[in-house]
C-alpha cells in the first residue's frame, strides 16, 4: 500500500477537470450513448463510502489520526508525515473528481430528463445534494477554504477560487434544507438506490441530520444561526435508529467486498493494529465493545505504541469482523446524531430532553450497532465513570469521550470530535511528538496548477499549516 497509485483519470483531473476527456471515458465508441443520471450517482455515492471507509495509507488515514490504529513497519503517517506522503492530494482528487464530478453530472442528466414526472425529478435532485453537502462538509473539515462556487467547471476554469469555510458552510445549510423541503414522499427515486432502497422518508431524515450536523459544527462561531437549524432540523425528524443509519451493504464476494477487506486482507499485509491510546481508554472503563473492537491474541488487551514501530504479535490485534467482505459501510448514525442532541441539550437548544439522555442513547446506540448484549450495556451505563451524573470533567469532556470511542471505524468522525470537544486526550506519536493536526494542508498539485489562489486561500485562514485550526474550531 505504500506505493501511489492514481489512475490517469486522476493525474489528468482535479479541481478543473476536462468535461469532455472525463465523459469519453464512459463512452462507447460503438454505442454512444448519454451515461445514465442513476450510474452517476451510484458511482459517487460508492466511490464516498469506498474512500471513506478504506484505510490505505495512501488514501485514508483518518483511523491513525484519530489514534484508533497505529502502525507496524512504517510510522511517517502517525507521525503526521501528510503533505509528503501526498495525502491531501489523494483525497481532495477523489472528492471532486469521483464523488461531486459524477453528482454534478448526474444532477444535470436529472435535469435533463424529460421522462421524470415532477416530484421524482425532485426527489433525485435532492438525493444527490444530499451527497453533495455531506461531501462538500468533509472536505471544508478536511482544509477550511476551498474551491467551491467556482469549482467543477472543466477548461470553463482550471483555477477556480478558494471560497471561505464559513461561507460555504451557510450555503450548505440552505442548499440542504432546501433538498429536504423538496422532497416528495409520494413519488420515487432512483430505483437503484442501495441506501435507503427508494424510501424517501430515509432521505428525509438524512437531510434533516445532515442539516442538524451542519449546525452544531458553528454552534461556537454563530450560535443564533446554529441554535434555528438545529431546532429546526430536530423538528422536522432526525436519525432516530440504527435503521436509519446512512450505510452501505457490501456483499460478501470479492468484487463489491468493504475496502477494508482490500486493505487487510487481500493486500496481504500487517500494517495496523489498535493504538495505545483507544485501547488504554477502553481498557480503563471495561468497555465491552472491546469483544468486537479487538482480537483475543493478547489477555488482557495492549495497543500498540502509536507512533512508533509495532511489533505485529506483541500487540493486540483488530478485530475479525474488520477483516470481513461484508462489514457494513457507515457515513452517518443514529450514534453521532444522538450525542450531537446531547451537546444541543446542554446549550439550552430545544431538542426534547436533557442530555443525559441523549448521551447514554448514543452510547446505547453504538454498543446496539456493534451487537453488544443487553446486560453488558446496562452494567457499562451503570459505572460512575460513565453515567452523565457521575462521570468526571465538563460535560465536553463528558460527551467528546464517549462521541470518540463511538467513532471506532469512523476515523475522520472521531478526529472531528476530538477538534470540537478538544476530549479526549490524545497521545503525542512517539518517534518525533509532533502535535495532533487540526487540518490537512493542501496539495502540492494544488500550489503548482493553482498557486495564487491557494497563497490567498493559505492567508485567509490563518496559514497553510497542520495546527491552524478551522474556523469552526475557536477553543
């Protein structure tokens, strides 16, 4: 996995990528043909949940920065080695070329499509901005600034703009509340749809969290706007489940297999194993979703020392189910909805109950999603250093703790926790003790192709460096 692979697609596009050399490449020299607005969409819904879901050094890398995993033979990426391993490169490629390319296009050929009846026009059109605001949220958490209102645009502009977070973050909230107010309960989808199998309720309820999400990211930055979202999507219905769940089902055979499949098993290689510091944690508080978590080749269980070189027998392993073609792929659940109503709760937003409860659903929420045994979660919630009441430090602290561990698998989610609640405490990597990032830099592609509008960006927020924190980010 350490060598970098983009396919010429990707070395030929980025931000500006040519409209007409990206749609000949899904053309039939035979048969020409419009590609289909469904395949573009599924294609960027899939190429979303692949990207995030893997754990190829070269690609995703957020497991070791939220300091769930850490490495065995190599450490440059826990020791936050990102801009010359080509990271940032890899993943904002992926996003705009992959994910909001094919969404752009697929809206479009929704547009175009004079066969829809009005409210499936609109219920594909909403589908797709609902992937594209929680793709477009991932990427302004990833950088801050980025291109936006002039990005996507082929040879029209290959060097778009940087626009500001904040901003974006605004048109984000609109455009999905919008999308959720446009949907048509009564009318279809796409027919393929592989997350919520056509059922525009699901959509709903993942519009109005996303929007909810998008609130609760600014509730230190803008409170009042933050507080009339927040509400306002707790209202019209969130996340209420596991079955709710913004997921994907991959299958048990080799070729539509969960990339962590690829990455673990097929590469052939023991590059990770559980960091010390998730561990430790874990261990502390007797958590039972260490059953699931870990492997039992090690009584009790020890992490490896994150940063450095590991051993791959000294330390505990991850466990089977992460090894298998049909783990469950995950974006958004009802955990991280549940403690985000927690944090709502207690700055005094009107969201139904107090946090207390929201907190221990979330953590009811994710041990439920992980098949951990009735009683076992009983007894867990039941411990005072757990239970709301009792647990130590502010309720951030308190809810940012249990929020992270929540987040296993989810490495760019757990990270974000740990920016906004600044809990839990995480380790310095042993081999160099350089410091946690707050933020991606950007690519080198970037500073070559685009240099001036990322020198404008890099001073608007503050410098192009790993500890500048988001704008969101203000304690």
């Amino acid at each position: 996995m350490k060598k970098f692979i983009i396919g010429s697609l990707v070395a030929f596009t980025l931000l500006g990528c040519t409209n007409e050399d990206y749609a000949a490449l899904n053309v039939d020299p035979k048969n020409p043909s419009e590609v289909p607005a469904s395949f573009l969409f599924t294609n960027g819904v899939k190429s979303l949940f692949d990207w995030m879901g893997s754990t190829n050094v070269n690609r995703n890398i957020f497991r070791l920065v939220a300091q769930q995993w850490t490495e065995t033979q190599y450490v440059e990426e826990t020791n936050y080695d990102i801009r010359n391993r080509g990271i940032p490169d890899a993943h904002m490629t992926q996003f705009y070329t992959n994910v909001l390319y094919d969404l752009k296009k697929a809206k479009e050929a929704v547009q175009a499509d004079e066969s829809l009846l009005a409210g499936e026009r609109a219920n594909q059109t909403a589908m797709i901005t609902v992937v594209e605001v929680y793709a477009w949220q991932n990427l302004v958490d990833l950088f801050g600034n980025v291109p936006y209102s002039e990005a996507l645009q082929g040879v029209a502009d290959p060097t778009p703009a940087y626009d500001d977070a904040f901003t974006i973050y605004k048109d984000l909230l609109t455009r999905i509340t919008e999308a959720e107010a446009s949907i048509d309960l009564g009318s279809p989808g796409f027919a393929n749809d592989f997350v919520y199998g056509n059922d525009m309720a699901g959509w709903k309820k993942l519009a109005n969290s996303m929007r909810f999400k998008l609130a609760m990211r600014i509730a230190d930055v803008d409170p009042a706007l933050a507080k009339t979202h927040a509400e306002a999507a707790y209202n019209l219905g969130l996340i209420a489940s596991n079955a709710d769940n913004f997921v994907l089902n991959y299958e048990d055979n080799t070729a539509n297999a969960h990339p962590l499949y690829v990455d673990l098993v097929l590469s052939g290689r023991q590059d990770f194993v559980p960091a010390n510091t998730f561990v430790d944690y874990l261990n502390a508080l007797e958590d039972p979703r260490r059953t699931v978590f870990f492997d039992d080749n090690k009584t009790p269980y020890v992490g490896g020392i994150y940063g450095d070189f590991n051993s791959y027998t000294s330390y505990t392993h991850i466990g089977d189910i992460f090894f298998t073609r049909d783990l469950q792929g995950d974006l958004m659940d009802h955990s991280e909805i549940s403690f985000l109503l927690a944090e709502a709760a207690e700055r005094g937003y009107a969201v139904g109950s107090p946090a207390a409860f929201y907190y221990t659903q979330g953590i009811q929420a994710s041990m439920e999603y992980w098949g951990i045994d009735a009683a076992d979660i009983a007894l867990y919630q039941a411990r005072p250093d757990v239970n709301y009441a009792t647990a130590p430090g502010t309720w951030k602290e308190k809810i940012g703790k249990q929020f992270w561990i929540a987040m296993y698998n989810r490495g760019f989610e757990g990270w974000s926790v740990w920016r906004k609640y600044d809990a839990p405490g995480l380790n310095v990597p042993v081999a160099t003790g350089n410091p946690v990032p707050m933020r991606f830099t950007y690519p080198v592609r970037e500073t070559i192709l685009n240099g001036a509008n990322v020198a404008a960006a890099s001073a608007a927020i503050g410098g192009d460096d790993q500890q500048t924190k988001l704008f969101w980010d203000i304690f």
